[in-house]
C-alpha cells in the first residue's frame, strides 16, 4: 500500500506578510520585551476579553509557573483531567505535587464534574481543566464546582484560543488560563505560550516569577525581590504570532468549514464528532472523530 504523507497543520502565514515585522526588529535592534511582545499581550487581551497577560515561551512553563505561584508542592494534589497532552500532569509532578486524574466525558473529552466531586480531597490545591483539543463544553460548571469548594481553577487552553463557552472566552472564564502557540495550534510563534487572568494579586506574582523576580518603580529604578525564572516570550515569536492573531477569525471560519465536510462525509458512515455543547463558540483545533463499533474497515 503506498503511504500518503499530509502535515497534520500548516500554520497560516506567509514570508511576505512576515517580513516587515522581522525587518522592523531587526533594524530596531530589540529582541525582547519590544513592540511585537506588547502588540501580541494587546491582541490575546483583546481576543481573550481578559485584564492581564503574560506571554511565555510554552503552553508548559504557563502552567508551571501558573503552579509555582500557587505555591504547589509535595503532599499537595492537583485533579487535572484525564484526557491530554503529558504536559498537563508533568508539570504538577515535576513539582512533587500528585495528579489526580479525573474522567471526562466520552463525548465532549472534558472533565466530568460528578467525578471531580468525589476527587475533591482535603490535599486539593487546584483543579487543572483541560479545553480537550479546543472545547470549552463544561467549563463553567467545573468553575461553579471549584467556587463552591474555595479550589483555584486553572484552565489549560492550549488548544483554546478564540473558543468560548456562554459568550465568555476562554482565557476570561477561570482564575488562570494558559495558551500554547506551538506550531500544532491553530495560532503558531514556532514555540510559544500565554497566561492570562483577571485576578490582580495572581498578576502581580506571574510578573516577577516570569522575570527573575525583578520589580521596577515609577522612576524606572529595579529591583530582585523575589527569586524567578525566564520564560518570556522573544520578541520574533511574538512577531510570528500576531500577525496570525489578526486573521483569527478568517482562520476559525475557514477551519469550521473544513470541519463541516469531514462530518458530511463521515456521519453518514457511523463516525461521531466531538461533541460541542451548543453554548460553545469552537475554533476547530482539530476535527476529531469516534469510531463506534459498528464501523467496518472495508466500508
Ligand atoms: C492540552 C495541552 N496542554 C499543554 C500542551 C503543551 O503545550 P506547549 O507545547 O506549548 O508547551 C499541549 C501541547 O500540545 C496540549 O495539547
């Protein structure tokens, strides 16, 4: 049988439309902390309708240090669900802590919440909900559940950029929310991230964990105040980024599109589609399907 290769993504951007925001860094000489950093945290505010936001270097480092400043460690546990990339349970090991793996529903991939009731134990210091592949469905249910028990709801919305559930975006919905825009994504920087969230106190600590604990005052003076690490985002994937970001919606639509073939060929076959609550807004990271048992491989 001969093997047909196809890239799994190609993201949406040319040579042409890059070129003159990497001429733009290069003749200014800024690499970090530039104009591209600071239009991408405009646009992800915008798009996300969120009050802060920290780009970082990957969707991992945004939940370490979503983590680190929660100050999770060993003996803590954190219910994550148990549907996603490793990343979601490696940062919580890597910090001693223990993922508590709780089921998600077969239709959605999300975190069930009967399951995440019964995990909610005294050693619970956050909860980690995945937007499985891009889906918000249940999300603000989980929220209710994490309000209701005094637990930090971080969201991993790798794949969730530009998805929302009941008219609010991803990225404005849970205490934090962290990004990938790895090239896999429907947004790519080559490797990058974002966390955002509308809570001031949780701001204030991600802007000195993401920059070695560095403080300035209103004179421009600085300051090491606390201890940190590196993880910003470089002013050419920021670049890479944002000028995506302006064709988000293009970039959905023409995904929904897609999307909308696959299902006219394959639902009549016995697949069945991700659900997606109707009171989603989806922006189709993937098109994904279930194959149920009464699919035969010769049909
Ligand atoms: C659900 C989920 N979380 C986290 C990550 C890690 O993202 P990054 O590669 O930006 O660190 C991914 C990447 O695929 C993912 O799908």
């Amino acid at each position: 049988m001969n093997m047909i290769k196809t890239r799994i993504v190609r993201p949406s951007i040319t040579f042409d439309e890059l070129e003159p925001a990497i001429k733009d860094i290069i003749t200014s000489g800024i690499y970090t902390n530039g104009k591209a950093v600071s239009t991408f945290t405009r646009q992800i505010l915008k798009i996300t309708k969120s009050k802060f936001c920290f780009p970082t270097t990957s969707a991992t480092t945004a939940l370490w240090t979503c983590l680190k400043i929660l100050k999770i460690t060993s003996g803590d546990e954190v219910l994550i669900s148990d549907f996603s990339y490793p990343a979601t349970a490696n940062v919580v090991e890597d910090l001693g802590a223990k993922p508590v793996f709780v089921d998600v529903n077969l239709e959605t991939f999300n975190m069930l919440p009967e399951d995440l009731l019964c995990k909610i134990s005294s050693k619970t210091k956050a909860v980690i909900f995945v937007d499985a592949l891009g889906n918000p469905s249940g999300l603000h249910e989980i929220k209710k559940i994490c309000k209701k028990h005094n637990i930090v709801l971080i969201e991993d919305a790798a794949c969730a950029i530009g998805s929302s559930e009941k008219n609010k975006m991803c990225g404005s919905i849970s205490d934090l929310t962290c990004f990938s825009f790895h090239p896999r994504k429907i947004i790519c920087a080559g490797e990058g991230g974002a966390i955002t969230t509308n809570d001031k106190n949780f701001a204030k600590q991600l802007g000195l964990k993401l920059t070695h604990g560095l403080k300035k005052d209103k004179n421009g003076n600085v300051d090491f105040i606390d201890y940190g690490y590196n993880f910003r985002m470089s002013e050419m994937q920021a670049a890479l980024a944002s000028i995506q970001l302006k064709k988000l919606d293009k970039i959905i639509d023409k995904r929904s599109n897609i999307l909308n073939i696959y299902k006219e060929y394959l639902l009549p076959l016995g697949f069945k589609n991700q659900k997606i609550s109707n009171l989603v807004k989806f922006n189709v990271q993937s098109a994904t399907f279930i194959v149920t048992k009464n699919i035969s491989a010769k049909k």
